[in-house]
C-alpha cells in the first residue's frame, strides 16, 4: 500500500515530538546563557546567601537569600491556609457528601482552578490589603500576611482538586471492611482512608507549593516589595518571583541586573524542578505498587 | 462509645467547616470582583480604546489583543500537542525516548509562568528579533500551553479501547488510517475539551506576555502579528501598578477583571459541558 505516506505520517508526528525536549532545552539554555555570567562578577554563595539586593547601587549588590526568604515565607504561608481547607474539603466531598453534591463541587472546583492569578491579583490590592492594614492597624497591608491568604486561596482549588482525585481512588472495599468491624466514619477517614492515599496528598500538596512559589502576579501586587528579610508576617517582602517581573523592566539587555535576574529565575527553575522531580517519585511509586 | 461518636461527629463537622471556609472565601472574591466590574461594564466600554491615559475609556484594544494572542498561540500549539500524543501513543519507540519526552513534558508544565517570559523575551524578543509583539508573546504561550494540549490529547486517545484499533487493523487498515479515521474521530470530542481549557489558561496568563507581548497603553489596534498589544490581564497590572489617578482607574481594573473571567469561565465552563456530555452519551 501507501507506505511512503505511512512513513511521512510517521515521521511527521515523530518530528512533532521532539519539540518539547526542544523547548525544554531552549528554556534551560536560554536561562543560564543570560544568567551565568553574573557569576563572573559575585560568587555563587554570595549570590545565594548574600542578603544585600542593591542592583541598581552605584556599587550594585546581588545578593539573593532576602528573595528567597520573601518566596519561601509567602509560599509556607499559602500551604498553611491552602492545605487544611483544600484537604478539609477534599476528604469532605469525597467521603461526607452526597453523590449529587459531589457531581456539582467538581466541576466548581475545577472552574476555579482556572481564574487567572492577575484576578486575584486585583482583590488582594484592592479589596483584602486595605481590609487587613485597617483590622491590624498597620502602615501598609501589602505584606506576608495579606500575600500568604490570597497565594492559598488561589491553590485551594489545586489541592482540593488533586486530593480528591486520590480519595476517590482508595477501594471501596476498604471503608466497608473499617466500618464493619465498627470503627466510626471518623476513624474511617482518619486511619483508613487518608493514609491510603497518602501518597496522592503528598503530591497534591508538592504540586501546590511549586504553584505558590512560582507565582507571579499575586506576589507582585500584593507583597508589598521591600527586599529586607521580613521579621514579622505584616512586613512587607519581594519574593523572587516579583523581583524578576517589578525589575525586568528597568534592565538593559546584558547588564548585570539583567543578568542578575536571569540568575534568580535559574535558582526558581532549579527549585520546582527539584520538586516536580520529587513528586513524580511519589507519584510513580503509587501507580507501580 | 458515646465519646468515639461524639468525636467522630465534631471530625466531621470539621470538615464541612473547612469547605464552608473555602466556599465563603471564594464567594466573596467573586461577589467583590463582579460587585465592583459589573457596573463599569457596558457596551462602549468593551468598544472602545482607553482614553486619558487610561483613567477612562474602555478596553477594547485589550480585548482584541488578547483574541489574538490566544487564538494565535493555540494555532502554534494544537497541531504540535495533537501530533506528539499521536506518536507517544500510537508509535512511542525507543522507550527511551519516550522517557525523555515524557519527563519533558512534566518538566515544562511545572516550570513558572514568569520563567516562560525570561525564555521569550531571550530567544523571541531579543536573540530572534521579534521585538516585542503579538508573535513573540504568541509563542511564549504556545510553550506554554503546549504540556498542556499534549496530556489531555494522551488522555482523550487512551481512552479509546483497543478494540476499535484491532478492529481497524483486522479489517486491513494501515496505522495511519487507523489513527486518522477511527482513533482520531473517537478521541476527538475529549481532545477539543482538553484544549478548550488550555485556551481559558492562555487567555488569563500575565507573567509570559509582560516582556513578550503587552504594552501599556494603544489607542490603536495591532497593524500584524510583529506589533505590540494591550491584552486583558496585563492591562489590569498595569491599572493597578501605573498611573496616578487611582479613584479611576481602579474601577477600570474590575470591570477588566470581570470581562476576563467570563470570557475564562465560560470558555472553561463550555469545556466542562462538553465533557459530561460526552461522558453521558459515551457506550463504551
């Protein structure tokens, strides 16, 4: 038969595929090109652990552990409100609630998961930072605090999502055997069903916190900015993520702030590709047991 | 006894609280957001440019160059998604490369959208010359979204059983006939869905047009796609962080805000239809 178009067919979806090792090498190329050459002017541990960001002093400072506390604070932050509700109601929907309202909370939670950050944004600017400088009396409610509730809610959905996704998994089997031997639906959940799908709740909570720390917008609204360590959480602070976007603008191609920038976003990259890493371990050793 | 009950019923309780929590928090973001958009929004408002340096006018620029970024972006990024699904799972040899693919895949969903701006802005913006531009940004968010129309184009012909390939095959059709005519067409409904809800997250994404694409202010729509645009997120960024005159152009912000997640809900609500339709129908 044909099978000079049975091979171009092939070579065609073939080709297609190579693109994304392509891009992902283009990613990653095209950071550390830009990036690397800070190193030339300030050591790597200065980079990291330095805690003077000055890039635009006359004597410019590049030191990034201030960013990377600002990213590691708003991003725990989040977790702490995102994940007791996002799990809370996840094991809700899926072990308490009827049939009919969980065809309903799905489609919901999945909607919500898709509202663009910059909305939330907004409301954190506009609505909850001027609401929490007045409740607290402070200076400005563009701080820790104020970022970590709005960064959760957006992540909410995520874990809710995913969380539910590995409750729904555990055999029914299970909760029949527990409940028959005359455990409470309480203990059900507690000792029988979350520890089944842990490992899907591990993941859950591993996928949100690379969404939280690699969020932009939210962070770059609502954070206030200052890039001081924050001493406590109603200071402001400048995650690394918002140092990349607030200062972008400022740089020449290929000065050192530029690449300084660059530099930050290897470090962002390295981070969630550590944990997406991670994760799969946890996810890959679920579906081989 | 009575105390296991007892606890077991404040556990639950508990949780319901915590869904009530997250209920009402997202309730009232929502009623925040379209309380204060809802009013601003009106047909001039979504027909015409900005004005004043964006303290009044509407937003119309913004909505066009937002249409086409998505639509353009989706353009690059369907035909590529669609057919590395086809060869991962109707070829998918050397396994290793499959590996490869497939970590890559899971590498480029996971990496943060501003890391996808710094990406274009190197090789679109300034190593290829675009400028920035409704191409550049275009295809920063095909990259994007690209992890994204693969896995649901996987999922969707996964779930065709292998009895309609065999069937297809036994009757003497070739692989690509197979995959053209029957896995293909079957896959179809679910593989538009996945895309569907690709194009909601493209259409809301900041951070990879900000260097790429975006512009603050256009009275003027793009001449083609090497020129800059206004789109919808970015602009409501830019009314929040630019410009003095707050009182009025905060306003402005909402009522963007309120054009994009409708325009991001519907889109995705659309695809949610779709899905539970086709599950619906589906008797296999």
């Amino acid at each position: 038969m044909n099978t000079y178009k049975e091979k171009l067919f092939k070579a065609l979806t073939y080709t297609a595929s190579l693109f994304v090792i392509i891009f992902l090498f283009g990613i990653i190329y095209s950071i550390f090109r830009e990036g690397l050459p800070i190193l030339k002017v300030v050591k790597l541990q200065d980079f990291i652990f330095g805690s003077a960001w000055y890039p635009t002093h006359e004597i410019p400072e590049f030191g990034i552990w201030t960013l990377i506390i600002g990213s590691v604070y708003v991003t725990l932050g989040a977790l702490v409100v995102a994940l007791p509700l996002g799990l809370g109601s996840a094991v809700y929907i899926s072990e308490v609630a009827s049939p009919r309202m969980r065809e309903i909370a799905k489609p919901i939670i999945e909607l919500l998961a898709a509202i663009p950050s910059v909305i939330y944004g907004l409301f954190g600017m506009a609505f909850l930072a001027p609401a929490v400088r007045q409740w607290f009396n402070l200076p400005t409610g563009l701080n820790v605090f104020t970022s970590s509730i709005i960064l959760g809610i957006m992540v909410i959905p995520i874990i809710a999502s995913m969380s539910e996704d590995a409750l729904s998994t555990v055999p029914k089997a299970l909760r029949e055997s527990s409940l028959a031997l005359g455990a409470t639906k309480w203990e059900t959940i507690v000792r029988v069903v979350v520890p089944a799908a842990k490992r899907g709740i591990i993941g859950s909570t591993l996928i949100g916190f690379g969404r939280a720390i690699g969020e932009t917008m939210v962070v770059l609204m609502v954070a206030g900015g200052s890039a001081k360590i924050p001493s406590s959480i109603f200071h402001s602070t400048r995650p690394m993520t918002s140092a990349i976007a607030a200062e972008m603008g400022e740089t020449v191609v290929g000065d050192l702030h530029y690449q300084s920038l660059f530099a930050i976003a290897i470090v962002l990259f390295l981070i969630t590709f550590a944990t997406n890493i991670f994760t799969e371990i946890v996810f890959l050793k679920r579906s081989a047991r | 006894m009575t105390y296991r009950r007892l606890k077991s019923h404040i556990g639950i309780n508990l949780l319901r609280l915590c869904l009530a929590v997250t209920a009402l928090f997202l309730i009232a973001f929502l009623f925040r957001i379209f309380s204060k958009g809802l009013s601003v929004i009106s047909w001039q408002f979504l027909t015409t440019p900005p004005k004043n340096s964006m303290t009044a006018g509407g937003i119309y620029p913004a909505l066009v160059g937002t249409f086409w970024l998505t639509v353009t972006s989706i353009g690059i990024a369907f035909p590529l998604g669609i057919m590395t699904a086809i060869w991962l799972n109707a070829y998918g040899k050397p396994a290793w490369l499959v590996r490869i693919i497939r970590i890559s895949i899971n590498t480029l969903a996971g990496v943060p959208s501003i890391i996808y701006g710094l990406f274009g802005m190197a090789l679109f913006v300034n190593m290829l010359r675009f400028d920035v531009s409704i191409i550049a940004g275009a295809l920063t968010l095909a990259v994007l979204a690209l992890p994204m129309i693969i896995n649901a184009s996987e999922e969707a012909l996964k779930s065709v059983p292998v009895d309609f390939r065999d069937a297809s095959l036994a009757l003497g059709a070739t692989k690509r006939q197979t995959i053209m005519r029957v896995l293909i067409p079957t896959a179809l409904p679910n593989i538009l869905t996945g895309t569907i809800i690709s194009i909601g997250r493209v259409a809301g994404e900041t951070a990879p047009i900000m260097f790429t694409a975006a512009t603050f202010y256009s009275r003027r729509l793009p001449n083609g796609i090497f020129d800059e645009v206004m789109a919808l997120p970015y602009h409501i960024y830019a009314l929040m962080t630019e410009g003095t005159k707050a009182e009025s152009q905060v306003p402005i912000a909402y009522g963007t805000a309120v054009v994009l997640l409708m325009l991001v809900l519907s889109i995705s609500a659309t695809a949610i239809i779709i899905r539970y339709r086709i599950r619906k129908k589906r008797k296999w």
